[in-house]
C-alpha cells in the first residue's frame, strides 16, 4: 500500500487528526512489540504528553496487551498478585481496580475473592482489560493516535532523523524514536525434550501456548520445572477433573510460595485505589541495601534478618523481601558485575521461589491433591526421556535420595522456563541487531545492556538516545523489571527524559 493510501486509511479509522499538515508536524513514537510493555508505553504515552504524538505499534499479534503472558484462555490462570499492582499506568494504581469494579468481577468470578475483599483476577479477564484500555487511547482529544500495524520488525536503523524500522512484510517506517519492548526469552528446550522423544503426542515441550486437553483424566503426568507455570498447568489439570498423578520435579525441591494474603488496601466500595505508590519503588531503601561496596552476600543475609524480624507480625516475611524486590531497579545496579554473577549463580533459584508467588486459590488447590498423594513434588532432575515398546514416555530421573531411576509416564510437561541463553538468537530482530553491533548482550546473559535512562548501547559502548528498551530484556541492568508493575513504572519513569529530548510538555498526569 503505498504511504498517502495508509495515511488516508489511518486517518479514517482513527478519525484524527483529519488535516495532514498537523499529523505531519506530529512527534513519531514507534513501539515494537505489542505485549503489556508495548501496550502500557503507548497508553502511558499518550497520556502524558501534551502534544499530540503519533504512537506505532508493531506486533504480529491481532490485539494489543496480551503478549505471551495473558493470551490464555484457561480460567484456572490468574493473576499472580491482586489488583492494585496490576494497573496499565503505575501513576493511576487505581486503574485496573476500578475496572474490575466496573465489570463486575468479584461477583461473575467469586472464586477471585479472598477473604480481605481483594481479587485475584484471571488472566484472560486482564488481558480484556489490557485490549480494552489501549482502544481507549487510540484516539486522544490533543491528537495522540495510537495505530497497530500487524507485522513484525526486521531491522532498525538510526540516524539524525530519527530511527527507520523495516518489516518482514517489506514496509519501512520512520519516527522519530523507537521502544523495544520484545519481551522474554523463548522458552528453554532441554536436550531430553528434543532427543528420542520428540514429536511424541505425550510431550508437551511449549507449555505456555498448549492446550492440554489431549491428555487423559487417569494419565501419569511428570511436570518438569516447579516454578508458577507448573502450578498453573498442575491446578488446570486437577480444575479439568484430572485423576491421575502428577509429580512436580526440581532441581532445587523448591516450589513458589503463596501470595501473602495481608490487607494492602481495606476493601471498600466503591473501591479505592489500593495502597501501591510509587513510592514503594522510590522510597528509602533498606539500610542493608545500601552498603558500598554492596555485595550479594550482604544484600541476602539483610534480606534474612529482616524477613525473621516480620515473619511473625500481621505482614509477615514477604514485607521483607517485598521491601528489597519494589526497588531492585535501583538497588541491583549497585551491585558491581562479580556480585552480581554471584547472586545469579547461588541465590537466584531461592529469589524465584519467593518472588513469583502463586494466587492463594490455586495454591490451596494444589496443596489440597498434595495431601492426597495425587500431587507429588520430588527433589530431581531429568536426564534422558525416552519411547518404550508400549509408546509410553520413559524419564530418566536423578534424586538425591534414590540415584538413578527409571520411570514411565503418559505424559511430559516442560516447565523449565525462558532460555536467558537464547535471548537474542531466539528473535530475529535482536539477532540482527547483535549481528550489526547496535546491541549488546548484558555481561550476566540478562538480556542487553541499556543505560540508566533504557537507551541501547553497542557494542561499541555508544548509547542511542533514540531507541530505549523495556521489561525484561533489561533484566541484566535492573535485576527484576519482569512484572506488570515493574515494567509500568520503568515506562513511567523515563517520560520526562524523552519530553526533555524532544522538547515536549507533560501533563498533570505525570503525577
Ligand atoms: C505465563 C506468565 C504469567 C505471568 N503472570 C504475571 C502476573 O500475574 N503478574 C505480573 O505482574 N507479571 C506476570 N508475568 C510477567 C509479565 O507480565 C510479562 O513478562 C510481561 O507481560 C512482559 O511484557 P512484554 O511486553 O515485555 O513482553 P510480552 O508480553 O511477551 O510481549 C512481547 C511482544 O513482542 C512481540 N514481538 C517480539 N518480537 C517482535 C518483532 N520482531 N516485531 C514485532 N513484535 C515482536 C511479540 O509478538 C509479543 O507480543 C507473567 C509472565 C508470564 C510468561
């Protein structure tokens, strides 16, 4: 379609503005990725300039917000927090709150309630909400457009002007800056995945996007990985009417922990904004978190004695560990690049299991089948996973207490999570842009390496003020920018840098 064609187009769907001129003169934000990243920078975007912006995002997706985490039909994945932390624009926590509300959600989804009056929403509702509230914003009264453009990015080229992306369907776009907001990792695929038992209808190597409705009420499953996505494939499984076993290994024997069902906000009606400032991630650091030189080993033991200190109170240890992980981002780069390698190596499997907590609902749930003996989880590692004469998948498992054992299974479920290692050759467009030199993998392969204001930085060190990347590929730099929250806020905070670079006024709702 040539350039006037998709103006007109543009332009009658979005109904503003109609003089060219103006959309002309408009500053050009193009996003690429149309996950929550993606989907919050445009929304917090167009909020929060006053000129009018021409906002692009590019995603091969046919909606904008759900991304890889809230595509999911299946009602049995919730959110893994309440509400409150889980607004669009961490600079409105009452958002997606007041959504809720309006929907009616805590009476069409009762099981969504606990007991304080706060919800665990599912993740199918969140990503309506997600859809919904960027169609809210695609036409602004000051002008702001935001325009889905479904195809996914080749290459991005920088100069002067701006930056140029090119698309697998052979378009070019300018603007006058960019943001990668790309997402994960793709999921890990171990060699026992891809061996002799690939392609076996039992395997189920990329759970994230399955549907499990293949395997058998009586099946044996084995769930490989026992962090939250295997407590969501456990609990859907059992929500399905699921009869059979189900043994959960790790490595480590560890398993998340329950959200800490503590009062944030009282429930109220209508309900208020719950008790989530900015503040949480801006306000004073504890005094452990602070040492110069910091080190991993210090940060870990302030991080016990506190979580000992509040474990018996109301709020109990998660205050503690929520009191280093809301500000990270300003803690972790502190932490010089050998401690940071360390905290990696010898603390992160215990971080994960207390970060990433599981719904209060779908850990009773499980537990509740683990009381049974139907729900197992073991201390073990698989080695090999192979086809026996019966075409039954046999896992070759390694425990600490038995050595090496042999055990048959119906079905395999790979949980082992994202590939860190395959960030960038996992996407075409970050490969590319390795291959070129505009990127560079992160020293701690966690993502790349972006300044403190998220502009990339070559290889050659040069940061580029015209392209900032979010959420998790800048994991490597700010430690956990994983979560909604987290990643709202980062778009949050580098609003007022860009209103600077390009000579923009903020609007009071950049409060
Ligand atoms: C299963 C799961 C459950 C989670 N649950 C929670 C939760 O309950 N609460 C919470 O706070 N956090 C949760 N998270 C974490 C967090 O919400 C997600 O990681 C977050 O959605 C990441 O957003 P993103 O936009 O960076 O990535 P994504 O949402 O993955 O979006 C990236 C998008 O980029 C697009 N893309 C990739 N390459 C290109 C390209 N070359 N061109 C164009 N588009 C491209 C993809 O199509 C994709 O849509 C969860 C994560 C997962 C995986």
């Amino acid at each position: 379609m040539g350039s006037g064609l998709w103006l007109e187009r543009r332009l009658a769907l979005t109904g503003l503005p109609r003089d060219q001129e103006s959309y002309m003169a408009r500053r050009r934000i193009i996003i690429v990725g149309g996950g929550f990243g993606g989907a919050s920078a445009a929304v917090q975007l167009a909020r929060k300039i006053a000129e009018p912006l021409a906002i692009t995002i590019v995603e091969p997706s046919h909606q904008i917000g759900p991304g890889l985490a809230y595509s999911t039909d299946d009602p049995t994945f919730r959110l893994n927090a309440i509400s409150g932390p889980h607004s669009i624009d961490v600079a409105d926590p009452g958002h997606f709150t007041r959504w809720c509300a309006a929907k009616g959600l805590a009476q069409s989804d009762p099981e969504a309630r606990i007991a304080n009056g706060e919800l665990f929403v599912r993740r199918r509702d969140f990503r309506d909400y997600l859809v919904e509230t960027v169609r809210a914003h695609l036409s602004q009264e000051n002008g702001s457009t935001i325009t889905h453009v479904r195809d996914r990015a080749s290459d991005i080229s920088v100069d002067e002007q701006g930056v140029a992306v090119s698309l697998e369907g052979g378009r070019r776009i300018a603007a006058d800056m960019a943001f990668l907001a790309v997402g994960n990792p793709p999921l890990r695929q171990p060699a026992w995945a891809s061996g002799a038992a690939a392609g076996h209808p039992g395997l189920f190597a990329e759970p994230l996007r399955t549907s499990f409705d293949s395997v058998e009420r009586d099946a044996k499953v084995l769930v490989v990985g026992a962090g939250l996505t295997a407590l969501d494939i456990v609990a859907s499984l059992l929500a399905r009417g699921h009869r059979g076993s189900i043994t959960a290994i790790s490595r480590r024997g560890l398993r998340p922990e329950p959200q800490a069902p503590r009062v944030l906000a009282p429930p109220a009606d209508p309900p208020q904004p719950p008790v989530i400032p900015l503040d949480l991630l801006e306000g004073e650091l504890p005094a452990y978190a602070t040492g110069e030189p910091l080190s991993a080993l210090d940060l870990f033991r302030g991080m016990r004695r506190h979580a000992a200190e509040t474990d018996a109170t109301e709020l109990g240890w998660q205050a503690a560990f929520d009191a280093v992980t809301l500000p990270l981002s300003r803690i972790w780069p502190n932490l010089p690049l050998p401690e940071k390698q360390r905290a990696l190596r010898h603390l992160r499997a215990y971080y994960d299991a207390h970060r990433f907590r599981t719904p209060p609902m779908t850990d009773a749930m499980v537990r509740a089948r683990e009381a049974t003996g139907q729900v197992i989880f073991r201390k073990a590692s698989i080695e090999r996973l192979d086809v026996d004469d019966q075409r039954r998948l046999v896992a070759w498992l390694q425990t600490p207490d038995t050595g090496h054992t042999r055990e048959a299974f119906d079905a395999v479920i790979n949980c082992t999570g994202f590939d860190n290692g395959r960030a960038l050759q996992g996407n075409s467009l970050l490969a590319r842009l390795q291959r070129r030199g505009m990127i560079a993998p992160h020293p701690t392969g966690l993502g790349i390496e972006v300044d403190m204001q998220n502009r990339i930085i070559t290889a050659s060190g040069e940061s580029i003020a015209q392209i900032r990347a979010i959420g998790p590929m800048t994991a490597g730099v700010f430690g956990d920018p994983l979560g909604v929250f987290f990643i709202s806020a980062q778009v949050h905070r580098l609003i007022p840098g860009l209103a600077e670079q390009f000579g923009l006024t903020l609007t009071s709702r950049n409060c």
